[in-house]
C-alpha cells in the first residue's frame, strides 16, 4: 500500500516497468556488491537508447514518403498503408519468438541482427522497382524491429545497476519519440532534395552506422545467456493462464489497440490530409509529425512530473486524449493559415503525451503480482496490432480524398481512449467488490 500512496514523480513513469523487470538484476541487489561505476551504465544506457531510436526510426522509413511512393509505384493509399501493416503483424509475431533467441543465445546477437536486416530493408526500399519488392521488404524491416523490446529490456534489467533502472528506462522510452521525430525531419528534405531513393538510402547508411557503433562498443552488451527456468513443483499450464480470466487486462489491451490506431494515423496519413486541407507546402508536412513526436516526448516528461495521486490517472488520461481529440477536430473542421496547422499538432502531440505516465499506471493497477511479464505481453501486443489495422481503414478514407473524416475519425478514436480509461477502472472497482 505504501508504493501506491507514494508521490508520483519524473522516476515514477517507468515504476510500472521497473517492478516487473527489477527482480532479474540479481548481480546489482547482491549484498555487499561493488557500486557500478556510473560511466559505465552511462554508456550501456546510451547504447540501449540508440538501438531503441533507431527501431523507431525504421518505423517510419515509408510513411513520410507516401506521397512519392504514391506516385513512384502508381499505388493507392490503401496499398501503402498495407505495407505498414506487413510490418507491424510481422514486428508482432518476432516480438514472441525473440525473447526465447535472447534466453538462449543472449542479446547482443540478437540485437546485430535486428539492427543488420532494418539496414538491409532501407537499402530494399530504396533499391525497389515494385510493389511487390516493397512488400518483401516490410516483411524484413519487421522482422528486425520486432528484436528490440526483448533485446533492450535484458540489457536494462541484468545489467543497468538498480539506482539507476529509473533513469535506464526514461531514456529508453524518449528515445523511442526521438527516433519518431527524426525519420520525418530528415527523410521529407531529402526527399525534397534529391529523391526518395537518396533519403532511404542515407537512412540505411545512418542504421548501418548505429549497427557499427554497437560492434565495437560490443563488450558492454556482452550478456551471458539465461540459464533454462525450471517449473515450480505442482505448476501447470492452465494456472499460468489464469491472468486471461482478469478483465481488466483485456479492457488494457483494447486501450492499447486503441491507442496504436490512434498513433499510426498520426504517424502515416494526418500530415499529408492536413496539407490537402490547408494548402500547405509539402515540406511542413515532416515539420508535423516531427512537432508532434518531440511535444510528445515533452509531454510525457510533464505528465510524470504531475501526477500526483494515482487514483486520478483515469482523469489524466481521459482529458489528455479529450484535449487531443478536440484538436484533431480543429485541425479537420476548420480552416487555419499554414502555419498554424505544426503549432496544433505540436499541441495535440503534447496532450498524448502527458497522458503516457498515467496510462501506464493504469496497467500496473490492474496487474496482479504474479503475472507482470504475462500480462504485459498481452497488453503491448495490442500496439502492434493496432498498428496494422488502423492502416487499412484510414488508408481508404485517403484514397476517397476524405480529409475532413479523417481527422474527425481519429477525434473518435481519441475519444475512444477517455471511455475506455474510464472503463479499466469501473472494471477493476468491480472486480474488487466482488473479491
């Protein structure tokens, strides 16, 4: 009772994680142990945060560039939304399996080859003359952006020492919004510049460089791998899955389905509608989605110093998501000047994020003690997934040219994040009476 009565501080925004995980650093809580020297987490932490932006970077390698791609490939919206959703389906099912690659060969193997097939995606990008050759391609970005949550996560939990797990995981998460923020800003001038082709290509060259980097800064990624878990005595199968019974956690994970939905229209279609909408030069597109993605991760700075009291993450999340919602519909019903439209996606962007810190805590409240990991896993599958729906419904309103549904689309889907906040805790409450 004392941990959830605590203040809820900029720390605090990775607590959820840091409970599940902190018991696996066995090395750093033994009795008696040497300090770690904060050099060297300092690096390993760097390392973590560079390999987790650059995931996030190939995530959004296409979709900047889909009004080219359109063009270059003669293909509808729908068509190249359908690639994003080759990518995270795929991303979905590699995720499952790296995990068990990572207990058994360790993560930097894993982490190279992660990091080796989204260079080799970025070079297929750029190198295809089809369709079909896009496709292949999004199958291998996927598979290599599904290593990294596993990877990452080992790394932070057996190695990162426990005082500063905290700050191990705030930097893993910003880094994710950073890698958001600059594929846009450096693919669209590029784009601009000299060609698609150019800008896909630097992006290999950049994930090559990050992958040399990890090379020969491989011995502070050096991880013994995981010795194989015995079952307790009497344990089976079907008590593993008990967790499913918890409705709670399947209204999480619709919250989270939700929310990627919400993301990859952001992410892939709303820049290019709002252009369409109010006349804006092509080149403030990637300024969008950048200033949301950097506001995104100023928010979320803000919401985890803010929130106090953890009975009220509902209200948090609900009136981050309600101002977001409010703006989308600004943004699709309203005729603004040019260069207003990055201001309010800057502003949209930061009421998503400071709703991040208390989302979480929503998770951590309707999680029991002894199924973390299995619940998380369920739950933040629903990001992958989301991501590869939202694509196919919102690519056909783009391909319709219906920008003013678009955005009131996504307002529905934000406003769907304030209801389902809310019902996550009229379930737990419910749950708890009947307990």
């Amino acid at each position: 009772m004392a941990t959830g009565q605590c203040l809820w501080n900029w720390r605090s925004v990775c607590q959820v994680r840091v409970q599940y995980h902190a018991p696996m650093n066995t090395a750093t809580l033994a009795p008696g142990a040497a300090e770690v020297p904060l050099r060297q987490d300092a690096s390993l932490i760097g390392l973590i945060g560079l390999a987790h932006l650059t995931s996030h970077f190939s995530q959004l390698l296409l979709p900047p560039l889909f009004p080219w791609l359109k063009d270059a490939f003669n293909a509808s919206y729908a068509e190249l939304g359908f690639l994003m959703t080759i990518f995270f389906v795929v991303s979905c099912a590699v995720q499952a399996l790296s995990g068990f690659w990572v207990d058994r060969y360790g993560p930097r193997p894993v982490l190279y080859l992660g990091l080796s097939l989204l260079s080799l995606a970025a070079f297929g990008f750029a190198a295809s003359t089809s369709y079909t050759m896009l496709m292949l391609f999004a199958v291998v970005a996927g598979m290599g952006n599904g290593v990294f949550h596993p990877v990452d996560y080992t790394l932070i939990n057996r190695k990162v020492s426990a005082p500063r797990l905290g700050h191990a995981y705030s930097v893993h998460g910003i880094s994710g919004y950073l890698g958001w923020a600059v594929a846009p800003a450096l693919l669209v001038p590029l784009a601009l510049l000299y060609s698609w082709r150019v800008a896909l290509a630097v992006a290999g060259l950049l994930v090559l460089a990050a992958l040399l980097l990890c090379w020969g800064q491989g011995r502070r990624l050096a991880l013994a791998p995981s010795a194989p878990a015995r079952p307790a005595a009497g344990a089976s199968e079907e008590g593993k899955l008990d967790f499913l019974r918890i409705p709670a956690v399947w209204v999480c994970f619709a919250f989270f389905f939700i929310f990627a939905m919400a993301l990859s229209v952001v992410q892939a279609f709303a820049p290019e509608a709002a252009r369409q909408l109010h006349g804006m030069p092509l080149a403030l597109v990637a300024v969008c989605l950048t200033a949301y993605m950097v506001a995104s991760a100023g928010g979320m700075l803000v919401g985890g110093f803010l929130v106090a009291n953890p009975a009220h993450s509902e209200r948090v999340v609900g009136g981050g998501f309600a101002v977001a919602a409010g703006v989308s519909l600004v943004l699709g019903l309203s005729s603004l000047p040019p260069l207003a439209v990055p201001v309010l996606f800057a502003l949209m962007g930061f009421a998503a994020g400071f709703a991040g810190p208390s989302r979480d805590l929503l998770i951590k409240r309707s999680t029991p003690e002894n199924a973390s990991g299995r619940v998380y896993g369920v739950v933040y599958s629903g990001l992958d997934i989301g991501q590869a729906v939202s694509p196919l419904i919102f690519g056909l309103l783009m391909d319709q040219q219906a920008w003013r549904a678009l955005f009131v689309g996504l307002a529905l889907v934000q406003l769907a994040l304030v209801v389902t906040a809310f019902r996550v805790r009229r379930t737990r409450r419910t749950v708890a009476l009947a307990a």
